[in-house]
C-alpha cells in the first residue's frame, strides 16, 4: 500500500491513540486499488438513519457516536442492506465525523477483522469518478499525492498529471450528480403508511 494514514482519536477499540488534534497524512499517491488493500476498505453509498453517541469504560475516547446506515450502493462489496459504524465525535481533535442523518453520504470506511466498520475525517477522499469506476469495473487508475498537485495558494496546479484533482471536491459534499441521483431516488421511494394506533388524537 503506498498511503499511509496516521489516526489521531479515531474510531474503534483498535484504532484509537490519544492525541491533542486530529492529524492525518495526506494520499502520498498510488493506485486507486491501493485502498482497498486486503479488504480493509468499502466505500459504499449509504443513508444514515440513527445516530446515537454512546459511552465506554476508557480514560481516552470515552464517547462516541454509533450511527445506523442504510447502504443504497455496494458495489458487490458487502451484501448486507443496513450496517453499523462508529466514529468519534466531531470536536476537531478527534477526526470524527458527523453525517447528516436522511441525506445520502458516499463513504470510505474502515473495517475490521471483526467486520465493524468505522468512520474517520482520516480516510482519502479521492477523485470520485476514478473510484466508481475502479469499483464498478476494475479499471485502476493512479492518482498522485494531493500535496504534490497544489501550489502555494492552495490551488490545484494545471498540468496533467494533476488534472484527475481539478474537479474533485476534497471537502464538503461528495459525489457529484450522484448525490442528486440518491436524493431525488430517495424522494419517490413510496411512503411507509404508519399503524392506526400511530396517529396522534386531537
């Protein structure tokens, strides 16, 4: 794997250390199939539904937030159509993250020899298009460390082997038209009627 991610308080039993600020290590360039190394990796398209934080007998990390998804798009990755994961809580020192329950997120996340899956600010957004494809058909692609294409204004430089960056959205909402996809397909999903004993009385 030509990446590496360094974890500051993150997410899981195994993967937590105590630190005074979330600090990862940028993509240091390689494939896109470097991620999914042995398995250690799903990037899926899910719905959040629930987000509950919960509390644990540790001096580090005592809170976090278990979120229930919803997966809309595997990719043949897991077969399983709702899962759990857990992220610390998004304090700026942790590299938690925090999802916006009923809006369609398209997520890296880590997964354990257990099969729990964790949520962390940690993992490489790559550009999406070259991800979807790499997980839709196989098809790598290399893509260069994001330090080594941004100049000194923080701008993507404009040369080719750069490019796969310039219309990637490294912060903020990711997937492009396929979170309108997701949305709009969420939308006309037929509503769920609820049991009469479920309305309220006047």
């Amino acid at each position: 794997m030509r990446f590496r991610l360094l974890l500051g308080l993150t997410f899981t039993l195994g993967w937590c250390a105590k630190a005074s600020a979330c600090s990862c290590y940028l993509w240091e360039g390689g494939n896109v199939s470097d991620l999914y190394t042995d398995k250690a990796n799903v990037s899926l398209w899910v719905l959040p539904t629930k987000g509950v934080m919960k509390e644990r007998e540790a001096d580090w990390e005592k809170f976090y937030i278990s979120y229930e998804l919803r997966v809309l798009e595997s990719f043949g990755q897991i077969q399983d159509k709702r899962i759990s994961a857990i992220s610390s809580i998004q304090d700026g020192a942790s590299c938690g993250v925090q999802l916006d329950l009923g809006n369609p997120h398209f997520l890296t996340m880590s997964r354990a020899s257990d099969g729990a899956y964790g949520i962390s600010s940690c993992h490489p957004q790559l550009p999406y298009n070259l991800v979807k494809t790499y997980l839709e058909t196989g098809v790598d692609a290399y893509v260069p460390g994001i330090h080594e294409c941004r100049d000194d204004n923080d701008e993507i430089k404009k040369i080719e082997a750069c490019s796969v960056w310039a219309s990637s959205e490294y912060s903020g909402k990711y997937g492009g038209e396929d979170t309108i996809k997701y949305i709009e397909q969420l939308r006309n999903e037929p509503k769920k009627k609820r049991p009469w004993w479920q309305f309220k009385k006047d």
